[in-house]
C-alpha cells in the first residue's frame, strides 16, 4: 500500500489525484463511507462559557479525588430501587 502523503506528492497532487479518481467512483458504498466521511469533518459545536465552566469544576472534583463513582451495575440497581419506590 503506498503512502498517501508521501515526500513526492503534495497535499494539492493528493487532492487532484483524489478529484479525478471521485469523479470515475460508481461505488455506492465507497461514496456513501466518503459522505460520512465528510459530515463527520463539518461537525463542529462550542460549549458555552456555562457548560465549560461546569467541566472545569468536575475535572478539578475529579484530580482532587472529591468524586465518587459506581459500577454500571450499581447504576442500574439504584434506578430499578428507585422506580420500584415510585410505583
């Protein structure tokens, strides 16, 4: 397999050679992987100032030791006690 970016070809070459190549692509499957692809690259979101804030406050919970934690079977025991109390 050759390397896609190698010292002989630029980002640019990669890109042209690329171009041509989708242009000939009849592969369904290929070019639904590709769209994917490339709605996975134009994803983007901010947290805001609030949200940052609160993640700061867990991580400084967290590296000090103040938190506490509880196996996924734990969990489930807790919701299932709780939702039988509600009942």
């Amino acid at each position: 397999m050759r390397e896609i970016l190698s010292t002989r070809m630029d980002i640019q070459s990669v890109k042209i050679d690329l171009i041509h190549w989708l242009t000939e692509l009849q592969d369904k499957s290929t070019l639904k992987k590709l769209q994917g692809l490339k709605e996975q690259q134009e994803i983007t979101f901010e947290l805001s100032a609030e949200q940052k804030k609160e993640l700061d406050s867990r991580l400084e919970k967290y590296e000090n030791g103040e938190m506490k934690f509880s196996s996924w079977e734990t969990v489930k025991d807790r919701i299932r006690n709780r939702a039988k109390d509600d009942l």
